[in-house]
C-alpha cells in the first residue's frame, strides 16, 4: 500500500498540490483523474521522487519515503516500474534491447538470463515474434505493449503508468487497460494510473481519485462513481449529454442487479 499524508506543493507563489491525503490500495488498479492543471501529475511526480513535497509524508508499505536516506530510495526504486506517457522507448534499440535495459541497470544476470526473462514479459504482453524489431517499426499500441514489458521486467512491487491510452484509438485503449489490470492482480502489484480516460475509469477504476484545483475533491471505485452527487467530479466526467445518458443507463443495470440480490437473499432465506 502507498499512503499519502497532507502532501504539499507549490511552484514559487502557486500552491499546485493542496493538503492531499490518501491510501492507494495494494494490488488493485488505482486512478488519479482530473483536469489539465489539477495537479494530477505534479501528485504522481512527487510520489515517485521526482519532485519533492513541500510538506506531508509519502509512505511506501509503512517505508517513510520523504524522508529516507538517498541509498534507501535506491534500492526502493528499483521496486517501482513506469510505464511513460510516450512510452519513451530508445530508437536505437530494439524491442528486446529496449527490455533488457532496466536489468543491465540492476539485475545480477548473464547475458542469458536477461535475454530469458525479457522473452518472458514480451511473450505475457502478447510480443513474441516483435523482439528483433525497432521502436519505428512497430504501431503505437505495441510501444505501449513493450514499455509495459519494461516496466515490469524486473518484477516490481509497484507500477506507475502515466496517460498509458495517451494517442491511441479506443480499442486498443481498452487492450491496454485489460493487460494494466490482468498485470496488477498476476504481479500482486500495487499500480497507480494517471488518467483522462474515462473507458480506463469505468473499465478498470478499482480505486479512484479525483483531484480538483490541487485538492482530493472525492475517491471511491467505478462503481461508486455512477451515484457521485459530486458536482465537480460529475460535470468532469459526464460532460456531454452522451455521456449523461451512459451514466443514466449504468445506474439502472447497477440497480436492477442489487434489487436481484435481494431478491436471491430473500428467497434463500
């Protein structure tokens, strides 16, 4: 579990991160959503380290992170994989080099066994026969493919992804969101997703949180979020009258399968 104690940000005079406090939950998918500017990134940029909280606590498992000794952070690190917005793959590598990277960094392997273990992940991402390829040569939905791959080659205990659907067409958006979340509960991993999506909310929102003018303005899972009175969270998510419409329909097939239970219940008793 990640557990964020009244983090605290700002950038000169603007205060971007305002008193956020909250607990990610282990081996579940959890999202951060929110405008542009609501401090979504500057959140998740601070939980990993690459900026620094003004104030307040970031706890890894009980593990004081903000306050840990740079060796300590180290060794945390190389408990966390990333998968980033743009996959940030090396051109001028291949798809399998690409993958063996991160244990050229940390791992006590051979050559063998690093070849051996990034054929595993690029065969669990559905990548096998891609390995001789270069970034160049393959689509956008396969380089999201191979920097999951990455991300998880060294078997970390916890996954960040930033806007993983970023450029990609709906469908493979949700192929992307269906290996996120079978990764998350194979890994027993902790996973935390910056997002815009709302396919990615509704599909694979075990936990979420919405962030607003910097502030936690509501958490709670996909299901929750259907019978939020929230004003903020609902004009952000159900902005068209589409969308509205979905929202109405999801509440009816929710409520038609409580009233079922109870009726199960009633008759089993």
């Amino acid at each position: 579990m990640i557990e964020l104690k009244n983090i605290k940000k700002s950038f000169g005079d603007k205060s971007v991160i305002k008193d956020v406090s909250v607990q990610f939950e282990a081996t579940k998918c959890n999202l951060i959503i929110g405008a542009s500017g609501s401090g979504k990134t500057v959140l998740m940029k601070c939980i990993v380290g690459l900026f620094e909280p003004d104030g307040g606590e970031i706890l890894y498992d009980g593990n004081n992170f903000t306050h840990m000794h740079e060796e300590k952070r180290k060794t945390l690190r190389q408990q966390i994989g990333m998968l980033f917005q743009g996959s940030a793959l090396f051109d001028s590598m291949t798809v399998l080099e690409n993958v063996i990277f991160p244990l050229d960094m940390f791992a006590k392997m051979n050559a063998k066994q690093k070849t051996d273990r990034a054929m595993e992940v690029l065969e669990r991402v559905n990548l096998t026969g891609a390995e001789k390829k270069y970034p160049a040569e393959i689509s956008g939905g396969m380089k999201k493919r191979v920097g999951i791959a990455r991300a998880i080659v060294l078997n970390p205990k916890y996954l960040f992804c930033d806007e993983p659907n970023s450029g990609l067409d709906p469908k493979t958006s949700l192929v992307i969101d269906k290996l996120i979340k079978e990764i998350t509960h194979e890994y027993n991993m902790t996973t935390i997703i910056n997002t815009h999506d709302m396919n990615s909310v509704m599909e694979i929102g075990e936990k979420i949180i919405f962030m607003h003018q910097g502030a936690k303005e509501w958490e709670g899972s996909n299901n929750d979020i259907i019978f939020s009175k929230n004003t903020e969270l609902n004009n952000f998510i159900f902005a068209s009258d589409f969308l509205k419409d979905a929202k109405d329909m999801r509440m009816l097939e929710l409520k038609g399968k409580i009233d079922n239970q109870r009726n199960m219940d009633e008759l089993l008793r």
